[in-house]
C-alpha cells in the first residue's frame, strides 16, 4: 500500500521526533502529513522546539501507531529539503479550525517539507507492506 493511501485510511497517533545540532532530543504528537504528489511528506510546524531543532538538524523520525489492536504501524525516516512560509499555502493544508485570532495568538507557521530515506514497520526491521509508490 503506498504511503499516501495507508496515512488516508489508517486512524491513529502520529509522533515526529527530531533532535539539534548536539543530539538533544525531543518528540511530538503532530497531525498526520500531508503526502505531496512527490511522495515527499509536508507537516504543518509552529515555531517551537521541534521546529528549532530543524534549523540545525535536518534528520527526523516518524511514527504512525494504528489505533487498531496491537502493534501495528509504520516508522519513516526523514530529511527535511525545504520549508514553505507561504501563508495561502499553508492556509489551504491547514486541517484544524482555528478563529484567526487564535491561529495568530500561536504563533508562526511554517510549511517543513521532507524526503522520506526509509520506510519500516512499527515493530522490528523487516521490510514495510507500506511502499512510496
């Protein structure tokens, strides 16, 4: 199953981790990416602490965890290739429902756009069901 039709039809938690320039990690929950007509991946980032580590880090971590029994999912390793800070574009990916002075008491956004490298399944390092193409 490609990436793009698994994160459409799978419902669960998704977490991002990254770390900066020295190691210092962190980890997320984040809304599911959007899947680009490249099979690059876009998340839609505030300017917090996993967004700072992205400056000086391009290297992160994606877990999808399905909300179904047991322990199935997918982990995908990334490299961020570039951020768009366009507000129309950002504002038409935007998934949440935010009143504009909400959306602007949060802070920034930023488009953060990344290269999937490795595709594996939740548990183990066999290879995926779950393909780019």
């Amino acid at each position: 199953m490609k990436v793009k039709d698994y994160l459409e039809e799978k419902r669960g938690i998704s977490i991002l981790s990254t770390a900066d320039r020295d190691g210092k990690l962190t980890t997320a929950i984040y809304s599911k990416p959007h899947v680009m007509p490249d099979n690059s991946l876009a998340f839609i980032m505030r300017e917090r602490l996993t967004y700072h580590n992205l400056q000086s880090n391009p290297h992160a971590a994606y877990m999808f965890i399905e909300a179904d029994a047991g322990y199935q999912g997918i982990r995908l390793f990334l490299k961020k290739l570039r951020e768009d800070d366009d507000p129309e574009v950002i504002a038409k990916m935007t998934r949440r429902n935010l009143t504009p002075e909400q959306d602007k008491q949060k802070g920034p956004k930023h488009l953060v756009i990344f290269h999937i490298d490795m595709i594996l399944p939740l548990i183990g390092d066999g290879e995926s069901t779950v393909t780019l193409a």
